[in-house]
C-alpha cells in the first residue's frame, strides 16, 4: 500500500472516541447541515481512492494529509468547491530518512508529521482559487507527507476532495465526450429540448452511468454536489421548526433521521439552538429541478412558464462509485405567449377584454385605400394604454379613459397594428372602431362630469329628483331605477361602473323614462327630472343612459337614493 497503514487505522476508530464539533456559527446553515451524515465525518486524513465530503467556514484554513511512501508514484488530488468559491494548494513536506520505510501501525509518527508539515512550510506544489472542479495530476510524485489545505473567503460552504495514488486504473468520475456542451434543440412556450453528446465511460470502459438534468432560473451549476447542497439548504429551511412551536434542537427525527444512529453523534451537543429569528423564514425558497433519466442523452424539459429564463445542466454519474462529471451548461428562453390578434372591420363596434396587466392586440387591415383612419376607443372601466402602429412604425402611444377618437393619417394598403395595455388595478374592458369612412360620431358624446346629482329637499317618500349634465349635441337619454337593500356599499357600486353594459340587459320593470335633450352652452346644459312611484324609506340605485346615433350607449355613474320614512 502507498498511503501508510496508520491511516487507515485510524480512520476506523469509533466516531465517538474523537472529539468533535459541529459547525454551529451559523444556525440557518446548521438545517442543512445536520441532513448529511458524511458531516460527522472529521478525519483530516485522505484515504486512497475514496472522495470525501467535508464542511468549511469563511476564513478558517482547513488542512488535510496523506503519504506517499515510494518514490516516482503517480498522484492525482481533485478538488470539487460545491457552492462557493474555494483557494486551496497543495505542498510535499519531506519525509525524515527514517520514516521513509515500512508503517508500524503506531498513528504517533504521523501525528508529529502533520504537525511538522503545518509548522514547516514545505514545497508548494500546486495553487488554485475559484469555484471550477479542479485538479493536480503528477505521474512520478516522491515520497513525504503531503498537505491540503483549503480556505473559503467568501462563506461556510461544503466541498469535495479526492485522492488517488492509482489514477489510471481508477478512473472515477466519468469522461466528457470531445464537445461536452448541452444543446437546444427544440423551444416552445412551454417545452424546451436538451440534447448532448454521450459519455465515453459507458461505451468504452463499460461503467454503469446515468444523466441528471437540473433545471433552475438563478445560474449554472458547476458541480453536482453544488446543486444537491442547495436543494438540501432549501428542504431543512422549509422544514425547520418555527419559532414558539415546541421542538427539541437534539429531535432529529424532526429531519427524517433515527434517534438510534445518532445516540452518539448528538451527545456533544450541549448548548440549545438559540431562538431563530423572523428574518430567517423570509428567504425564499430557490426554484431548482433535478431529474434523473438513465443513460438517455436527449431530454424533454415541459411545464416550463412562457417567456422566462431557464439554465440548464447535465451531470454524468456513476452509478456505481455515484461520482459525477458536469458538462458545459446552457440557457435559453421560452416562447412568449401566442399573441391573438382580433381583427377589426371597417366601421364595425368590437368589443375587447384586457386583463390586469395584460395586453390584448388588435389588427386593421382597410381594403380600400383611404385618406384617414379614424379609431374610437370607450374605456369601459379603468384606464387603458393604446398605441398604434402602421407598417411597424408607432403613430399613437396614449393613455385612454372614458371616450376617445383619434385620426391618422391614412396610406395606400397599409396595415394597423393596435395593442391595448391594462393597468396594474383591475381587469380593463372597452368598445373600439376604426373606420376609413366619413361618418358621425360612433359613440355619443359624454360631458367630462357624467355624475348623477341629487336634491335632499326634492326628496319625498314616493319620489326622487335629480339632475345630470348633457352636451351640445342631441342625444337620448334613459333613466333606470332598481331597489338596492340598506347594505348595498360602494364595493357593490364599483361593480356596476362598467360603462359599456347599456340599457338591452335591465330589466323592463326598471326603466323610468327616455328622453332627447341637448344645450347649446355646455356649462348650463343640465337637465332634471322627478322619479315617481317609490316607496318609503327604500333605497334606489340610479343609472342613466345616453344612447348615440348607432346605437351605442355610454352610461354615467350610478348614484344611490334613499326616500323618506315620514312626510
């Protein structure tokens, strides 16, 4: 054997016959820490041929050792950082002349030797900082005690090492084709197909391997064990005990392990979890997806949400030592949603609904050539943002409430693109027109204050007056009324404030009167009138309904009224 057999001794010691600390600096990480058992593992020994996971904290150096025995020995140290950045290198420290030979068994010589090699600085024989899997391979290494140290500047973070003194017959962790990149092969709004070439380790060296994609919207992954130690953060975060539930910080049951394998492992635990803070259950689960689909090099990526990001990863995996080999990741972007385009007829009331926040496109396409365009807008109920586009060229970008007409500038076959945008309140719904032809108003005209006004002294217990601002231009006007019970509220009137339903869905029985009217000065153009018939102390909902030439009514804002109890 290479490595000295005081090693392994003393690797296989009882777990509880070391001492040990848990690493409990950080109690939000101490969740996630806990779910790995290999975390218990503390030896500061690197056996051959066997990777090892460990834990290290932000600025603390982190020293390991292992022997080589033999001159002109093959050597191979990897060094996997799994999510942050690590500068770690390696140094030989010779051994004495009389260390050099057979192991006793006896660990105390090794002991003096690593404590030799801290104080001594020795031979550096490699450098590395980042977060890449990297590795040192030599093919004649000499003899001596050899020291790995690591140091983590940015945050406690997990890590994985490996050693190897047999790096040929080893082989590890499965081999890259000659382009390890993922490709995208296929994209659609809601699908997105990976492709990738096939490892080398199955059909040549005959391993068992499997691919497992992992899917995430933040960045790529470069290792594995980067992906598993977040998606173990976010599982302990979602199932750690809340603050004020009774939970015992030695419960790991709690966590899915068994009070019996850890009789031991929890004993130096002596101080209790301190109370976790509110902002500790404010962060944000991380979406991330890993899938493993056997040995399969094409995947099919579904469910995903239209016009958003998604990184992609594959990892090639032993199945049988379960190391794994990352390929180059990839990004791509889904599809945006299918645009339904409306088409608008020339002359022709449409009606469209936008949803909050959304955005509704409409298409007008003029047979005939034309001088003008002209396109009237009714917001319905909140305010809509319109542009318009000819040939890809923006001609109109406003924001609509209430009626309005804008005309443009026409041009032989030119085609219209409108795109309607809501707003961040609520659901929008409006009529529009666009007409190439000269033609009155296809909705009626509409004071700026389309209240309905009442006279407290004008109310009786069977009847109501009341008033309302009309235009130069003459219209018909038709009055509604409908009993509304005493805990009919604002809420229920905003419902109603939909401008667009006209008079055609009331009920006959609710209809009071139409009437023509216009005023030729539109400060004074106000007219009145008397609602008979009610009864007393009843409350009555108000609607008026000014009717255009086409057809098309616009209705003012509903107004509530209560009759007297007593006259």
């Amino acid at each position: 054997m290479v490595l000295i057999h005081c090693c392994l001794l003393w690797l296989l010691l009882p777990l509880g016959s070391r001492t040990q600390k848990l690493p409990t600096r950080d109690e939000e990480l101490f969740q996630m820490q806990i779910r790995d058992k290999a975390f218990f593992h503390d030896s500061s020994v690197i056996p051959d041929g066997a990777e090892i996971s460990s834990y290290i904290f932000r600025d603390t150096p982190k020293r390991y050792f292992f022997m080589v025995e033999e001159d002109n020995t093959p050597l191979s140290v990897t060094v996997t950082p799994c999510d942050a950045p690590l500068e770690w290198k390696l140094s030989l420290q010779e051994l004495p002349e009389e260390a050099s030979g057979e192991g006793s068994g006896d660990p105390e010589p090794l002991d003096q030797q690593k404590q030799q090699s801290i104080n001594e600085k020795g031979t550096e024989l490699f450098s590395y900082k980042g977060n890449d899997v990297e590795y040192f391979m030599s093919s004649s290494s000499p003899s001596g005690l050899y020291q790995l140290e690591l140091v983590s500047t940015e945050k406690d973070t997990h890590f994985k090492v490996y050693a190897t003194t047999t790096p040929e017959s080893d082989q590890p962790y499965p081999e890259l084709p000659y382009d390890p990149r993922v490709d995208v092969t296929s994209l659609g709004r809601t699908t997105i197909t990976l492709a990738w070439k096939p490892s080398p380790t199955a059909s040549l060296l005959k391993q068992p391997i499997q691919y497992c994609v992992v899917i995430n919207k933040e960045h790529n992954f470069k290792s594995l064990c980067g992906v598993e130690t977040k998606l173990i953060a976010d599982d302990a975060f979602m199932r750690a005990p809340k603050p004020g539930l009774d939970f015992s910080p030695f419960d790991f049951a709690h966590f899915g392990f068994h009070s019996d394998n850890l009789g031991k492992e929890r004993s130096f635990l002596t101080k209790p979890f301190p109370k976790l803070g509110r902002h500790v259950y404010s962060r944000p689960k991380t979406d991330i997806q890993k899938i493993c689909i056997g040995n399969k090099n094409i995947f099919t990526v579904s469910d995903l949400k239209p016009d958003t990001q998604y990184y992609f990863d594959v990892f090639v995996v032993n199945t049988n030592s379960n190391m794994s080999t990352a390929y180059v990741g990839t990004f791509a972007r889904t599809k945006e949603e299918a645009k339904q385009t409306v088409e608008l007829k020339d002359g022709k009331v449409t009606d469209v609904f936008v949803k909050r926040k959304g955005a509704k496109f409409l298409r007008f396409a003029p047979i005939s050539s034309h001088q003008k365009v002209s396109f009237f807008i009714h917001s319905c109920l909140d305010a809509v943002q319109i542009q318009v586009r000819r040939d890809r060229k923006l001609l109109l970008s406003q924001n609509v409430e209430g009626i309005r007409q804008f005309q443009l500038r026409g041009k032989p076959k030119a085609k219209y693109l409108i795109r309607l945008k809501g707003n961040k309140k609520g659901s929008s719904m409006l009529k529009i027109l666009a007409s190439t032809k000269p033609t009155k108003q296809a909705f009626p005209s509409i004071p700026e204050d389309t209240r309905i006004k009442t006279f407290n002294k004008l109310r009786t217990c069977s009847s109501a007056t009341v008033a309302w601002l009309g235009t130069q231009e003459r219209n018909k006007f038709c009055i509604y009324k409908k009993e509304v019970d005493e805990n009919y509220n604002e809420d229920q009137k905003k419902r109603e404030q939909n401008q667009c339903l006209g008079p055609d869905i009331r009920k006959k029985s609710e209809k009071v009167l139409c009437k023509y009217f216009h005023g030729q000065n539109p400060q004074k153009a106000v007219t009145t009138e008397t609602i008979k018939g009610l009864q007393p102390g009843k409350s009555y909902l108000l609607d008026v309904y000014v009717i255009g030439h086409g057809g098309h009514s616009v209705k003012y804002q509903s107004k509530i009224v209560k009759t007297r109890k007593v006259c």
